[in-house]
C-alpha cells in the first residue's frame, strides 16, 4: 500500500476506536501471517528489502535491514511470517507474560494525531507464555528470514515480590527462550505497577542473571538467544551509568532504548490527560538522547536497537546518529502505514549509497557524555 493511499484510508481507520482498529489490523496480521507461513514450509519465504549496505551481523544474527517491529502490535506472536513482507529486518513479539491476562479495563489506547503520538495503557494484555509457546512452535517450523525477538515483561499479580517476579521472568524464559533468536527482558513498560523498579541497578542485575541461568539450563549451545534490556526514556541521566554497567555485569547483551514515556510535555491532543505511556514524535529526542547516553557508557561495541518516534528518514539517521545500531518502530506504522518499514529501508539504502557508505555502522555515533541531561 502506497503512502497516498494509506493517507486516503486513514480518516475512517481513525474513525474507529484506537484499540479495536488496532484488533483489526492484528486479525488481518494473523490471517496473512499463517497464510504466508504454509507458504513458508513449502520453501516460500518472504524476504525484506536488503542489500549488503543495509545487512548487519550483530547478537551473533544477521538482520536483512536494520529496521524493526517494536514489541506492543504482535503481543500474541500471531503474525511472525507476515513482517519480513511489510520489509521489517526484525520483529519483536511480546510483550508476553508468564500468566495469561487480560490487561487493564478499556478504553486504554489513544490517539494524539495533532501530536503524531499515542496514549495507551493496555497493561500487557496477552495470551500468556504457554499459549503462545504453542503457536510459535508451530508457526515457527520454518523460521522467517529475520531474527525474532520475544519481549518478556512481568504478571502483574506477581511484580514487586521479589521471588514471584523473578520465578515469573523464570517460567517465561524456559517457555519462549528456545524460539527466540533474543529476549528482551522488559523492565520499562509505565503500565504494570511496580515493573519500571526493576531498573533499580542490583534488581536488574538479579533479574538477568535469573534470565541467563535458564537459558543455560535450557541447554541451547550456541543457538541460546542473546539478551537485551529494554529501558524507559523517564530515567535520571545520573543513574544510567550504574543501570548499564549493572546489566553487563549480570550478562546483558545489549539495550533497546527505549519504551513509553510518562512525559506529557508540549502535547497538544485531546486525550493529552489520559493516563499511560505517550509514544511517537513527542517521544523522539527524549529516546535520541537515552540512546546516546546508553552508547556513551556502554561503549562502542554493545548492541542498541534505538526505538521512539520513527516515521521518516531523518528520524532514522538520528537515531543512528545518536548510536543505535538497529532502529524499530510501532506508533509510525499507526500514521504513515504498514508499510513504512519498507519505504525506511529502500531509502536508508539510497541514503547510503548517495554517502559512498559500505555499511550502516558508518553512520552509528558515538554518543555523549552529556546526552539525557534534559538539555
Ligand atoms: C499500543 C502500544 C502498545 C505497546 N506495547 C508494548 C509492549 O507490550 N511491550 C513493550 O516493550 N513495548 C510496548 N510498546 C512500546 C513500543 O514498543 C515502543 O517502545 C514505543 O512505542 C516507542 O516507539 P514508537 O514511538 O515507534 O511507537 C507499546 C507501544 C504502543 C503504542
């Protein structure tokens, strides 16, 4: 679908309640996902754009193109074959919970469209690890030419004791980690209380550790799925140092940074007071300056997929401008179409060609000291 016509079909999508356009679009997701994975067992697979500019070799995976699917729009795993086709590099499912639950009472996702942004507190509404477990091992018999991340968050009957939490992180892991080509240990999302206190430096360590050591005892060689943090864009600059230096410690692979912000400043929308996480152009330089604060302490060669407020061009180079390696993207998707993460990659391509670049690791900075201070 072509930006023009997605422009002409989105006053009656937007006519439609956040959420059940969203439900929509995951139905449609699902159907064209199985479809294509019947297609994939039959030595059909789908295939981004890529080129050797565009591949990048990172996590001990190859990603076709260095734009993804932010976890929150596939929390189900129902449509992994269906992303490679919409040009996706990777994609991230999840967020997904040991239990099953149904989320917070509705309405509880908004638009801001004055803002490019939106408001939601869904509260990790899925179908839990078991189930979804169960789909993937079957949808994933032939694997999708992209890596496939699983983003594993808390239960919100179990977050803050502190044995349930990890016992949580536990039982997800030993159910997702083997169809994982990563996991991201999810601590950032504002709708489960308590969940963003385990960014706090020695329950992240504790946490990673717990996360590692299942994976080991999983006993996948060197098929185990590398681990990545994935943290707020509200935390004190101050603190990210030790938050990092914690997370490496215990065995972090790498960060995505980063999630929803509790921020509202300079929105202009009407459900500007609703409450949750704001995501979108609002939350772009505020994650810009996380990543570079991240890839300045990290150093140069840990892992950042850089997320928040992706929807053209620039806002890629910024982000890997800023130090991510790899970029993804949701709330995009919602205002320029599904098919943005192909038309980002062809023109990240023609990007780097016009530069004379041979890689995108060209244009990856290396943060700064000063990022995240609120300047
Ligand atoms: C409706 C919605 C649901 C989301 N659900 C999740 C989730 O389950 N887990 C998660 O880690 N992030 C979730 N996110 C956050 C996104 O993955 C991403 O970090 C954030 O939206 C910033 O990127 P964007 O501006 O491109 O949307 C969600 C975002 C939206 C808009």
């Amino acid at each position: 679908m072509t930006a023009s016509l997605y422009a002409r079909i989105r006053p009656l999508l937007f006519g439609l309640d956040a959420e059940d356009a969203h439900r929509r679009a995951v139905y449609l997701a699902g159907v064209a996902g199985r479809t294509l994975s019947v297609a994939a067992r039959a030595g059909l697979r789908a295939m981004p754009p890529t080129s050797s500019r565009l591949e990048r070799r990172l996590l001990g995976l190859t990603f076709p193109n260095p734009i993804g699917l932010a976890a929150g729009f596939d929390k189900n795993a129902v449509a992994s074959h269906l992303w490679p086709a919409l040009g996706f590099g990777f994609a991230e499912l999840g967020t997904i919970t040991a239990l099953a639950q149904p989320g917070n009472p509705t309405p509880r996702m908004f638009r801001l469209p004055e803002d490019h942004a939106v408001v939601n507190r869904l509260g990790f509404n899925n179908e839990g690890a078991t189930a979804v477990a169960a789909r993937l091992e079957s949808i994933l018999q032939a694997r999708p030419r992209i890596p496939i991340g699983i983003n594993i968050g808390g239960s919100r009957a179990r977050v803050g004791d502190p044995e349930a939490e990890l016992e949580d992180y536990r039982e997800s892991t030993r159910r997702l980690g083997r169809l994982a080509d990563y996991i991201a240990v999810n601590v950032s999302s504002p709708n489960t209380p308590g969940l963003r206190d385990l960014q706090e430096p020695a329950r992240l360590g504790r946490l990673i550790e717990t996360v590692r050591g299942q994976l080991k005892r999983l006993g996948l060689g060197v098929s185990a799925p590398r681990v990545l943090v994935k943290l707020s864009p509200d935390l004190a600059e101050e603190g990210i140092a030790e938050i990092c230096a914690s997370a490496l410690a215990a065995g972090t692979d790498g960060f995505i940074a980063t999630n929803t912000t509790l921020s509202r400043d300079g929105l202009k929308g009407a459900s500007v007071n609703e409450a949750g996480g704001v995501s979108g152009v609002p939350l772009r330089e505020r994650s810009n300056r996380i990543i570079s604060r991240i890839r300045f302490v990290a150093g140069p060669s840990v892992p950042i997929i850089g997320v928040g407020g992706v929807s053209c061009l620039d806002d890629v180079l910024a982000k890997l401008g800023a130090g991510a390696d790899l970029i993804s993207l949701y709330t995009g998707m919602i205002y320029e179409g599904p098919l943005l993460a192909r038309r980002l990659a062809h023109a990240l391509d023609a990007e780097l060609a016009c530069r004379g670049c041979s890689s995108v690791a060209e244009l990856v900075g290396a943060g700064r000291a000063d990022a995240a201070a609120g300047q």
